[in-house]
C-alpha cells in the first residue's frame, strides 16, 4: 500500500463500475497517459467499510496507485441525536488501515430519531452553531485529524434563521476550528434556488481553510429551482466559479462528482482534464516561485 496518501490536483469521485475500467486502463501503456490527470479519488466510508472479496481486493488496489479522501454520508453534523461516536471509531479504523490523511463531512443533517435518508439543512442560528460545533470538535478528537466541513444543497430553507448562510459557515469554522470542504455546485444550486450572487457568496468564505473542492452537474428542474443529482455534466456557471475560486485563493485539489447516469471513463476524463489545465498556471506559478526562493539560499 503507498504510504503517501496527501491528496492534490484533480481528482475524479470512485464509483465501483468505474474501478474495473480504471485498472484496465491503468495496465495499458497509453492509458496511464489517459488518466494522467486523475491525481486522487473520493469514496463515501459508509460504502467500503467492512466490505469483503471483490470490493475489499479493489479497494486495496486503488489504495495503492491513488491517494483517497473519504468523504462521509451519514455523520449528521448538525442533527439533534447524539452523535455516533460507536460508527466515528469505525471511521477511523478504516482511515488508518488505507493511510487516508482527509475525511470530509456535510453541513447538515439526516437523523432524527433514525435516519431521514436525505441532507436537511441546519437552522441557521446562534444556538445550531454552538451545537454543530460542539459536534465537530468532538469528532476531530475521535479521529485525531482535523475535518473539514462541506457547504451543503438544499431546496426549502430551516424554519427559523437567525442569519444567512455565508455566516452561518463562518461562524461554524471558526467555532469548531476545522475547514472547509468547497463545493461550487452547491453555491450555484443554493443562488438559483434562493436568489443570491454565487460569486458574492464566493468572495465570503475563508479561502484559507479551503482543503479541496467539488464541481459537479445537476438537474435544472425549473428555472428557479435546481436538483443536486450529480447526473450530468459540469456547466459553465460552475466552471466560472471554479476559475473565480482560483484567482480568489489560488489552486487547491479538486474533484469532479459524478453519482448517476455515469458516462464510461473516458468521457468523465475530459472533465478531469479540464480541471488540471486550469490548474496549471497557478502551479506552474507555484513551482517557478519556488525556484527562485531556493536560488536565493
């Protein structure tokens, strides 16, 4: 298994009809050339975890070529059952076992007495930000890793709010003192659905707790209402806030979501490809920056 498991650069969401083209691929000279572009992947923990034959042999194989971030369904950040500190030793087992230094959470919720099957969103409120706060601090120490948290999608907003979204974020950041997990998509869907400028929104948050971001397609299912699907490709709204993103903060690892209605590997490639070159400049800027501080020593 590699022992390096930071992640950078682009990076494509793992779904399991995807592995076997990606080894396939991976075994032909001229198709590392193709995935060239793919430097880290993303899986969801719940789907792995305690998982035997087939999946586990896979799961091993990608650890080995590929570094991981896990990105978590089912936490509940900001829900009011007890947090379920049983399944976060779990979550840290398998982060050990497959060397993986990131782990990622919604900010939202999906418990109430059981499992609501669904991302709700938080109240915006003072006391919400005490509270999921207090429950990300808490899950840090368990895992012993900072987390981050990710911006989510919603459709209908808390009942009671106290502030806006923006600030709600800021306030939760900084509070639990964790980072942020960015995702473009959900600032779109979030400006259509509830009327805000995307790229305001943009400018707000904290650049420097950003440790990866997602783009991702979705359903426009009327023109003030879009679903976060995952299902279709990214849109050029999506890509604006990307490229507005870099020149706000500078490049930082990115990944492309795709849940449903998976195109085959080479089709998803052009959009991974686009993100590394937009990338580019800004690390060649980095390396070239390098270059000169270390002709100076």
């Amino acid at each position: 298994m590699s022992s390096v498991q930071a992640i950078h650069g682009a990076g494509l969401g793992l779904k399991r009809e995807l592995i076997p083209q990606i080894q396939a691929t991976f075994e032909e000279k001229s198709g590392r050339d193709m995935l060239s572009a793919i430097d880290f992947v993303e899986i969801a923990p719940e789907n792995w975890m305690g998982v035997g034959g087939r999946a586990a042999k896979q799961l091993a194989w990608v650890a080995e070529h590929l570094p991981i971030a896990c990105h978590g369904l089912s936490l509940s950040l900001g829900g009011p059952d007890a947090l379920n500190e049983r399944f976060l030793h779990q979550v840290k087992d398998f982060l050990d076992q497959y060397q993986i230094t990131t782990y990622t959470e919604h900010l939202s919720y999906c418990t109430d007495g059981g499992y609501l099957y669904d991302l709700l969103p938080i109240p915006f409120t003072e006391e919400a930000v005490y509270h999921t706060a207090k429950r990300i601090r808490r899950t840090q120490e368990i895992l012993e890793r900072r987390i981050a948290v990710e911006n989510a999608s919603f459709y209908v907003a808390a009942p009671i709010s106290e502030m806006d979204e923006l600030t709600f974020i800021r306030a939760v950041l900084q509070e639990a003192d964790c980072d942020l997990h960015l995702d473009l998509n959900n600032i779109y869907v979030n400006s259509v659905n509830f009327g805000f400028d995307a790229h305001d929104f943009l400018e707000g948050i904290p650049g420097d707790r950003i440790v990866y971001a997602h783009v991702a397609g979705h359903y426009q299912e009327a023109p003030d209402l879009i679903i976060d699907t995952h299902s279709q490709d990214v849109i050029d709204p999506v890509w604006d806030l990307l490229k507005e993103a870099y020149r706000l903060y500078g490049v930082f690892p990115t990944l492309l979501e795709r849940d449903n209605n998976i195109p085959p590997l080479a089709d998803l490639m052009h959009e991974v490809d686009y993100i590394a070159e937009l990338q580019a400049p800004y690390i060649s800027s980095q390396n070239i920056s390098r270059q000169k501080l270390a002709g100076r020593h």
